[in-house]
C-alpha cells in the first residue's frame, strides 16, 4: 500500500507551524513563534492574526522542503500529499481561520481531502509520536495555556475528559503569578527557570479543595497576591528564586494528586503528559518519581511536541485519516469546542 502522507497546519494560537507525517511517523515540524506580544504581557488575537498571515507560506515551504515531499504533481506522479489537516478548534478565532482557510484552499487546489483536528485532542496524541508509545487505555493529564484537563484515551479516536478546570488553567496559573512577581510574559518557562535554584517548601501557599477530578487555580493567584502584599519592597528581587519553587511546588502538586485520583480511580496506570505546561522540568520530574513510587508507566513527549506543534495535528490527523474521517470544505473553525 502506498505510504499515507499528511501536511498539517496548526495556527491555534501564536505559534504557525506545519509538519509532514508519512504513516504516523515525523518527518518535519517546523514552528515559527510571534515574540511580538512580549511587550504587551499576553497574547493580542489581532497581532497574532496577523504575524500567522506573515508566517504561514514560509512554514508550510518549509516543513515541505525538510520532508522532501513535492506539493504539486510533477509529471511523475500525483505529487506526495494525500491530506491537509489544520487545527479546526479551539483557540483564538482570528488566528484559526489564517490556517483553516490556507488548508481550505490547499485541498481545493491539490484536489486532496481535508482533516479538521481538534487542538485539546492532538496534544493528547503527541503522546503517539515517540518510538515508545503508551498502549491503550492511557490517561492524560494536558496542561496548557488556556485547559488543563485529564483525559481517558481508550483508542486514538475514542477519548473522553474525565476532569479538568472550573476556573484557570495550570498555564495561566503560570504565567498570572509570574505577573506577580515582576516576571514577563509567558512567565512559565521563568518560573521553572528560577525554581530550580530556589527552596519549594521556602513558603507555603493554599490548595484548593474541589471534590473528584476537577481542578481550581484562580485561589493561587489570588493567595500570592495577598502574600506579596503583606511585604516589604524588595522582598520578590531577594526571594525570587525561593517563590518560583514554591508556587512551581504548589502547582504540580495540585496536578500530581489530581492525577493520582485519576489511576485509582480508573485503574489505569500508563500515565502521560501532553501540552505547553508539560514542558516544566518539576512536572517532568514529579510526574517520574510518582510513577516510580505508584508503579505508573509514565510517558513525556519531546520538548518540541509539548508546546504548540503540527507534529501533534499531523499524528492526529493520520489516524482519522485512517478512520475515514474527512472534513468538507464549507467547514469553519471555532473559538470553542466541545469533545
Ligand atoms: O500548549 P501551549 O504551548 O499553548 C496553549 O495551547 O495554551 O501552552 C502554553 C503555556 C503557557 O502558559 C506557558 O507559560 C506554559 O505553557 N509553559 C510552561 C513552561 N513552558 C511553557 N509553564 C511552566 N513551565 C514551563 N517550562
Ligand atoms: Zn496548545
């Protein structure tokens, strides 16, 4: 059977990037990141529309160029895609339909069908993308930007959320309290930065109490505020690396004991991680010792796929693809999404 390969497009948010799979496997990811809204403490839709409409060609050329696949038929043959596939939902609307209408028009273009995939879903099977795959079923704990949820993979196709926030993300429990301290955005990445030469228990902060497999993250930011209220002016410059482990303690350890509930819960114990969050080094490492500990198969996908990526839309769309799962072209994304 002639391999299956897929171009993928993913412009959820401030990041373009596209990427080719060939019957499931890698063969480019290419991200182009917007540091323009740096300057402006969070993400601006309109700019990020914009930088996507800039970067979008170059990307995609790219990530072709870097597969040695051929778009368009060269007198040989049919050319080498057999399906676009781009991030349908959810994310910022102006910046999804930058890559929805390019694949739109790609698949008219090339006579080739179309895949919508959902952002939430493809970070959960970012997971696939390693040699060293989790077997089904597997749980999930995605943590990015704007969800953190826990997810019940049963097969590539068949996942279903089991708990997730009621209010913040873990992301913007991140990147709120870096704001906190000073910190620009995304404040994550510096968190984990200066947490790692910083004392966790140094100062203690609260944990909410939400029954089953919900999380809440809005009263951490609100408890560090009133913390760095009551002290004196350059207490964050003096203690900066003892805060960011601390609130970086705090926060996985909401997540690892929500997860923890998950497998006692389920019985599953082939435990993954999936989304930008997972890029921190103290959920990496949490994550392994709890494994260890609980007799968890634990399973991290490479740095590159837990941040936005089209690797994880390509994977995704590889296994609808397989399923028969094709999109029509009157087919619009959309901020939200419902599994
Ligand atoms: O999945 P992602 O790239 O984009 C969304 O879909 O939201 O996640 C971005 C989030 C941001 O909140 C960022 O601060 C956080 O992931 N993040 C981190 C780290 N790297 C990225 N948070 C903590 N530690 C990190 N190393
Ligand atoms: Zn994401």
């Amino acid at each position: 059977m002639k391999p299956v390969t897929i171009l993928a497009i993913e412009s959820s948010c401030d990041e373009t990037s596209a990427s080719v799979c060939v019957d499931g496997k890698i063969l480019s990811n290419y991200i182009a990141n917007q540091a323009i809204h740096q300057k402006y403490g969070g993400v601006v839709p309109e700019l990020a529309s914009r930088a996507h409409m800039q970067h979008i060609v170059p990307v995609v050329d790219l990530a072709l160029r870097d597969a040695g696949c051929e778009m368009r038929d060269t007198g040989y043959g049919m050319g080498d895609i057999d399906a676009i596939a781009f991030t349908q939902a959810p994310g910022l609307i102006g910046s999804l339909l930058v890559g929805a209408q390019f694949a739109k028009s790609l698949s008219l273009a090339l006579d080739k069908p179309l895949i919508a995939v959902h952002h939430m879903q493809a970070h959960v099977l970012a997971n696939l993308i390693a040699d060293d795959k989790p077997p089904f079923p597997f749980l999930c704990l995605t943590v990015s930007g704007g969800h953190t949820q826990i997810v019940l993979a049963r097969s590539a196709l068949d996942l279903e959320v089991i708990g997730q926030t009621i209010d913040d993300a873990a992301g913007e429990a991140f990147d709120k309290t870096a704001k906190l301290l000073g910190l620009p955005y995304p404040g994550g990445p510096l968190i984990d930065q200066y947490a790692k030469k910083g004392d966790a228990h140094k100062f203690k902060f609260t944990e909410p109490q939400i029954a089953g497999l919900d999380f809440s993250f809005s009263g951490l930011k609100t408890s560090v505020l009133y913390f760095l209220q009551k002290q004196q002016p350059g207490f964050i410059e003096e203690n900066l690396n003892d805060l960011c482990a601390s609130i970086q303690y705090t926060i996985v350890n909401i997540l690892l004991k929500k997860l923890k509930k998950a497998v006692e819960q389920t019985g599953v114990k082939e435990v993954c991680i999936a989304g930008g969050v997972s890029a921190n080094s103290g959920l990496r490492n949490g994550l392994k010792q709890m494994g260890e500990l609980n007799g968890w198969k634990t399973f991290i996908p490479a740095f590159e796929y837990c941040t936005d990526n089209a690797a994880m839309i390509a994977i995704t769309a590889y296994h609808k693809y397989l399923a028969g799962q094709f999109a029509k072209l009157d087919i619009s994304p959309t901020a939200r999404a419902e599994w």
